[in-house]
C-alpha cells in the first residue's frame, strides 16, 4: 500500500512540476501568408464618371492573387512571388468558362515587423507587425512618392 501511494505521489509531483509553454502571441503574420499555391480571389466593381463627355463607364472583374513561388530578393531576403490573374466580365459568358490571365507580378517581404509589397515596381510598407488598434506607419516610407499614413482602426 505505501508502494502504491509513494508512486502516486511521484506522478502527481512530476506532471505537477511542469512547465506550462505558453503560445507565442498573434502579432498578425496570417495577414501575410506564406503558403506557396495559396490563393484568395476578389470581385471587383468600379465605377468611373466621365465629366468631359457626361458618361458613367461601369467595370466588372475578378482577380485572383496566387502565391506562387519563393524568392532572394534583392537585399538578400526572403521574399515570396504574388501573381495576379484577372477575369474581365462578360454578361454572355460565365466566369467559369472564361480563362485567367496574367494581370500582374507583385512580390512581397515579411519581415518580423512589416509586410513590404512591390506593386509595379514600386515597394510600400503595407503592414507593421504586431497588428494592433490605432498603430500608424509611413507606407511610402521605402519608394519616393512622399508620406502616406497607414492605420489599423478596428
């Protein structure tokens, strides 16, 4: 019987003194995915108001932005591809039965505080990490089209 307690108590001591590993905390790296032939697709409507010939011109469209490969950027990083494919609208002909095309490459860098994207050539600091309430930051600060302010409000 006091073999059987003695052996009881050394297991509750040993799961007892454990250490707890806490999670790291969410800074917002989701927001940037690194899954190589992830995808999100966007439908996309615009309006444009033609005041010189008094018309309004309406697009419709889809795009899909593709990760689709990792790369060494030029400042020696990890970077990932992003392709962006587009579907023009058409009322006769299904989405489904119209081709992707190739609209865009883009690439992006996480870093462990910002989300740095080049579109057009042109690199933007679209997020900061961690993902916070009311944090601001330059998103122009790496391109030379003057300060723009980026906030996170909700």
């Amino acid at each position: 019987m006091k073999n059987l307690l003695l052996f009881g108590l050394l297991v509750f001591v040993a799961f007892a003194c454990k250490k707890k590993t806490e999670d790291p905390p969410d800074v917002g790296y989701a927001y940037a995915p690194e899954n190589i032939g992830k995808y999100i697709v966007y439908d996309v409507d615009s309006t444009i108001y033609d005041d010189f010939f008094d018309d309004t011109i309406y697009y419709k469209y889809r795009i899909k932005e593709k990760l689709e490969e990792v790369f060494v950027d030029n400042q020696g990083r990890k970077a990932i591809k992003l392709v962006r494919y587009i579907k023009k609208y058409n009322d006769t002909v299904s989405y489904d039965n119209i081709a992707w095309t190739v609209k865009d490459v883009w690439n992006y860098t996480r870093t462990a505080t910002t989300l740095e994207v080049v579109e057009e050539d042109i690199r933007f600091t679209k997020l900061i990490f961690p993902v916070k309430e009311d944090a601001t930051w330059n998103g122009n600060a790496n391109n030379t089209l003057g300060e723009w302010e980026y906030e996170y409000t909700y």
